[in-house]
C-alpha cells in the first residue's frame, strides 16, 4: 500500500494556471526596425515559436512541476504488519548430560528408556510452548558450557536439546559450574523475568563452584531457580541370562542429591520437582509453565519504505530533456540566420 504523508502538497498542482489566468499578459515588444526581407524568419517563427512548438516544452514543464509536488508528498511504500515477539522472560535451560543419564529407568509404554531421552521429549515440548520467551541452553557434565544463548529462536534451541550426546561434557556432574554460567548470563537482563530450570539425576562431583555458593549469588540477584531431580526411585535388575532368576530391586536415584536442590530452589524463590517418570517430567514442566507464563500480548509494526525519489527523479529527467529541447532549438536558429 502507498501512502501519501503530506497528501496537501499536490494541492498546489494548478497554482500555475492559476497565476496565468490573475497575473496580466506580458507586454509585447515591437521590433526596432523593419525588415522588407522578412518572409524567411517568419517561418523560422512557426518552426519554434508557434503552438505546435509550444506543446513539448509545456508537457515537460508540467512534468517538472508534478513531480516536484509528488516528491513534496512524500509517497511511503507501507507493508504487511509484522508481529514481534514481546520481551517475555529470559529462561535459561540447565541440563545434565553426564554419564548417568544414560540409565534406563524412565517407563514409556511399558518399556524403560535413557533418561536423556525421556528429558529430550519433554523438555522439547517444554521449550516450543515458551514462544515470546528468550530461552537458552546450558549443558553440563564435568564440564559447563553455552549450547545455545538465550534467543527468541525456540526451534533452534529444542534442535540443540535434541542433538545433545552423553558424555560430549565429561562423565562428572558439575552443578555448580552450571548454576554459574546461567547467572553470569542472566545477570544483565532484566531482574523480573530471570528465570532458570536445572534438571540433574545426581549430585555436584566436578564443581569449581560451591553449589550453594552459586545460589547465593543467584539469589543475590534475583534470578529464581526452578530445580528438577530426575530418576526413577525403583528399578529391577534382571537375574543370569535376563531371568527373574537372582534378579534384585535397586535404587537408581540412590546419588541424587535432593537436599542440595531443595535448598539451591528455595534460596532463589524457586521449587524443586522430582521426576520419576517421564508423565511426572511433563507434569512438572507445565507447572513451571503455571509458574513462569508465557506473556501473550504482542506488539506489530509496519515496515515503511519512502518513494520520493521517483517523482524527483522523473522531475530532473523532464527538466534535462526541456534545457536540451532548448539548447537545441537555440543552435537551430543561429543556423538559419546564417543561412
């Protein structure tokens, strides 16, 4: 859609009829002497001064004249509205990928599965359903690090999510380390809408950084701390030769730490979940979703793209060709009264 900014100017378009038909005709100069030989000159009179001669200089004229005007409008090329994305919160997502997250102890349709990929399909669903949030993506092992920066880009970041492999950090658990990293990233944004969610199955073995240290200064700074402990708290260990036979019952979450999370959570304003399953997992992250809401309301803007370029550039075109016309027509002339 075009539109005109000041549509007024094209309002002066007749002002120079107007003045032609107010003003008073110019007085008509008579010539100082005669000439009896005048017949050849006056049809060089019709070649340039007559009315058909008239009409390009007119035409051209006129050109100028709009195509200023035109310009003066300010014609603006509007678009389409495009919706931006509101601030929203800043989430930073805190997932363990040490070696014990490989376990097999997450039940999904009667058939266990790693407990990697049981976070990976729900905490997947988890990150398409915060459009309008920034979420980012911190994984940790022995090691913490930045997988994906906290971005409004929530494909790219459940992308990384699902391409993140066991052990790509180290076997350990570092997660000191990793409530660390999330602060250092989250400290410059706005204090309202800083958020974090730290899924674990054990406890901080490879920390530079005291656990409770690091929520301390997460607290510090007003960055609330949603903990998440997951693992099964059963699990049958088959007997010889996969049998019932010497088979025994176990405790795969006997390492996870869950005091340290509750305190990490409470020190912060946050909560601490535990995830037996992969129902109660998604269970969990709809609370946090009840917790920390999407914020909805969205702001729309319509790219603008001025035009005035191309009336004033047909201006100067038609005001080239009229000082041509006439250069020419002068040359024109000096021919003939030479011959």
């Amino acid at each position: 859609m075009i539109e005109l900014l000041w549509p007024w100017a094209l309002a002066l378009a007749p002002l120079p009829l107007l003045l032609r038909a107010l003003l008073p005709p110019r007085a008509q100069r008579h010539a100082a002497l005669r000439v009896p030989f005048s017949l050849p000159w006056r049809g060089l009179e019709g070649a340039t001064g007559g009315s058909d001669g008239r009409r390009g200089p007119l035409l051209l004229l006129a050109i100028v004249w709009l195509g200023l005007l035109s310009g003066l409008a300010r014609p603006t090329w509007i678009g389409e509205p495009v919706v931006l994305p509101n601030e929203g919160r800043d989430l930073m997502l805190a997932v363990d990928i040490s070696g014990s997250m490989r376990v097999e102890d997450m039940r999904v349709d009667k058939q266990l599965v790693r407990r990697i990929d049981a976070v990976k399909a729900v905490g997947g669903q988890f990150v398409e359903r915060r459009r309008g949030d920034r979420v980012g993506l911190i994984l940790f092992g022995s090691r913490a690090y930045v997988q994906s920066p906290l971005s409004h880009d929530t494909r790219t970041v459940d992308r990384f999510l699902q391409e993140a492999q066991i052990g790509f950090a180290g076997q350990e658990t570092a997660i000191g380390d990793a409530l660390g990293l999330a602060v250092k990233r989250l400290r410059d944004r706005p204090t309202e809408s800083r958020v974090l969610v730290l899924l674990t199955d054990g406890q901080d073995t490879a920390s530079s950084v005291d656990p409770l240290e690091a929520a301390a200064l997460a607290a510090s700074l007003e960055i609330r701390v949603h903990t998440i402990g997951i693992g099964a708290d059963s699990l049958t260990v088959p007997g010889m030769l996969g049998s019932r036979f010497g088979s025994r019952r176990v405790n795969p979450s006997a390492d996870l730490d869950e005091a340290t999370l509750e305190a990490i959570a409470r020190r912060t304003g946050g909560r601490y979940f535990r995830a037996r399953d992969p129902q109660e997992l998604a269970t969990i992250y709809r609370e946090i979703d009840r917790l920390e809401p999407v914020e909805t309301d969205t702001a729309t803007f319509r790219p603008r793209r001025s035009l005035q370029h191309w009336p004033l550039a047909l201006a100067v075109l038609a005001s080239f060709l009229l000082a041509l016309r006439e250069a020419r027509g002068g040359r024109s002339m000096a021919r003939e009264a030479r011959a």
